[in-house]
C-alpha cells in the first residue's frame, strides 16, 4: 500500500510531540487538558514522547505506528474531550472540538487496519462523519472562518467558506455512500494540503511564538494525512 499518507500522518504526530516536550503542554487540537490536573506537565512529557515513538514508527512498522497514534489520539477523545461534549452537546463549538481528535483517531485506525475489514470501514464511516462536522462548522461558524481565509483570494472570504465547507460536507457523504469516495478523498486531501499552504503557514511565519498558530498547523497537517490514508486505503480496495 502507498506509504506516503502514513508518514505525513507521522510527520505531523512528531511535530506534536516535540512541541509537547517543548512547552510542557498538550499539542494535540481538541479540547484542553484541565490546568488543575495533578501531574500535567508529566503527563504532557508522556504524551510527547509517546507521539514522537509513534510517529516514528509508523514509517518503519507501520501497523504498529499506527495503532500506537490511534490509541493515544483516541484515549485523549475518550479521558478528556467526551465528558465536556456530552455534558455541553447542545453546543456545536464542542462537537467541532471533539471531531478533530476522532478523525486523527480514524485515520490511524484507518492505517492499521486491513483495507477490507470490518475495522477498516467503521473508521472510514466515523471519519466521513467527522468531516460533515468540520464541514457543518464553517456554516454555523461563518464569520469566525473568514478570518482564517486569505483576503487576496477572489471572489471572498466568505465565499471560501462556504464553498470548503460544502466541499468537506460533500466529502463524508461520498465516503459515506461510496460514491466518488475515492476521488473525494484524494480532493479532501488536496484542500488540507491548501489549507497547510495558504491558511496556517502564513499564521505560523507572522506568529511564531504562538503555541496556538502552531498547533492549528499541526492539526491540519493530521487530518491532511489522515485524509491521504483514507485515499490510499480507498485506492487499495479499487484495486
């Protein structure tokens, strides 16, 4: 199978165990670890060091790797992220928060996983799910996007949100149904790498001391190779 989604997804779970280990802290999206947590620094050490070995390893033993950085991705779902969703699930800002976990979550599961099982298509059917919320967000969120979106682009600002945001949208549906799922992928992939290019290193370059710019970068560069894996593993079953 095409390596090169898995090690983009390796890559960007490496950046964030070196930015852990640098600033103490979790740099993984999603919601935040409590500050009152006893042990916290610790535990970010932990966690860094853990993304840095899984990182690593999935260019090296991929299925090992992989499962590695789905089982951290997903605890951190589970220990900190599902509690404040299911207490706050009236609130779609919590829904776009836990969804970015998940989906790093499904993309290394998506990467263990034998392309033809079980394992493999619930992983693929949670991810599309997750990008419907990405996709969803950028409509109820509309004017919080735009900031995001270069204003030397034409037509508008606004006009790329709506337009990424059905483009995401457009793309759980097809993973979800099957149709165009494998040319949907391979887009998706495309407008993360976009994103990467035109949105978040253009914040990281103005704000480099920013731990936040940061993570956003790191974020986007997981899902765009949790995207290239679900694109490979697609790929594989077509053939």
């Amino acid at each position: 199978m095409n390596a090169l989604g898995a090690r983009v997804y390796g890559i960007a779970a490496i950046m964030m165990g070196v930015a852990g280990l640098l600033w103490a802290d979790f740099a993984t999206g999603g919601l935040r670890v409590p500050a009152t947590l006893p042990g916290r620094a610790l535990l970010a050490y932990a966690v860094g060091a853990l993304l840095i070995a899984g990182g690593a390893l999935i260019n090296w033993r991929r299925a090992w790797g992989a499962a590695l950085l789905a089982a951290i991705f997903g605890l951190g779902f589970l220990l900190v992220d599902l509690v404040p969703l299911i207490a706050h699930a009236s609130r779609f800002d919590y829904w776009e928060a836990t969804a970015e976990p998940m989906a790093m979550t499904m993309g290394g599961l998506v990467a263990f996983a034998s392309p033809s099982s079980r394992l493999s298509r619930i992983a693929l059917y949670v991810f599309a799910c997750c990008l419907m919320v990405f996709g969803t967000a950028h409509f109820v969120f509309a004017k919080l996007s735009a900031t995001f979106v270069p204003g030397y682009l034409p037509p508008s600002q606004m006009f790329w949100v709506y337009v990424t945001g059905a483009a995401a949208i457009a793309a759980g549906l097809a993973i979800l149904s099957g149709i165009l799922a494998l040319l949907a992928a391979r887009l998706l992939t495309l407008m993360y790498v976009l994103f990467g290019i035109l949105v978040h290193t253009p914040f990281v370059l103005a704000k480099p001391a920013d731990h936040n710019v940061w993570i956003e970068f790191m974020v986007n560069l997981a899902l765009a190779g949790a995207a290239w894996i679900v694109a490979d593993t697609l790929a594989e079953r077509r053939r």
